[in-house]
C-alpha cells in the first residue's frame, strides 16, 4: 500500500472498496507504515467492512504488515507505546501480526504483542536514543 503515500489526494472509499476486489482474487496480506498516507486507516475500514459483510472468519483471514518509523529522538517504553496504540487503532487490531521497526541503519521485526517483544527484540532500546 505503498502507493498511498505522497502529496495527492487519495480516495478513502474507493481504495477502501477496491481491497475487496483483491481480497476476492485471493490477496490476503497487505503491507504498509505508518508513514504510507492513511493506509492503515484503509486497511482498519475495509477490516471493519469486511467484518459485516462477510464475518469474522473472513477477518481471520487477512493479514497486514507494517512498519514504524520514529522521528529521531528518545526512545522509551512510553513513546513506542503510543505510537503502536495509534497503529493499532488505526488499523482495526488487537495486535500486530508483524511490524518492522525502522530507524537509522537497523530495522528490528517485532511480532505479536509489540509493547511486549519490542523490549525483548531490542533490550536496549528501552532506554535509548533513536539515531
């Protein structure tokens, strides 16, 4: 969904409803960032919609992926946390399937429950400084 991103402007519905198409030609995984326009914002609508029309085994069967990307600065438990709430939020989730995290040089994978692995992936980021 990275072709969301840029300065024009973007038709929520019509790209909401064109992932039906897709998810009825069997695509049943996305990828996107936080940074790619109001992609997660789609994908958590068209999950929404899914979910009605089509039920929650339907839901069961899509997947996303994303990434975040941090502005520079500290990087405590507080800051990650909000920003994967807002993910989360955002694209109509309880948790992450998987999410890259991307700063800098290094990306770290985080999967499942991010605020609880994030620590675990990257012991010492808790505390850090982002590049």
């Amino acid at each position: 969904m990275a072709d969301l991103r840029g300065p024009w402007a973007i038709d929520k519905e019509a790209a909401t409803e064109s992932l039906f198409d897709y998810f009825g030609d069997g695509y049943t995984t996305l990828d996107m960032a936080d940074h790619y326009g109001p992609a997660e914002d789609i994908y958590g609508e068209f999950r929404r919609r899914l979910r009605e029309r089509q039920g929650d085994q339907a839901v069961d069967a899509v997947q996303a992926m994303t990434k975040w990307c941090p502005s520079p600065g500290p990087m405590n438990r507080e800051v990650v946390e909000q920003a994967v709430g807002v993910s989360l939020k955002r694209m109509d989730v309880a948790a992450w399937t998987s999410c890259s995290f991307t700063g800098g040089t290094t990306t770290t994978l985080v999967t499942s429950t991010p605020w609880v692995t994030w620590p675990t992936c990257r012991p010492r980021a808790a505390s850090a400084t982002w590049p």
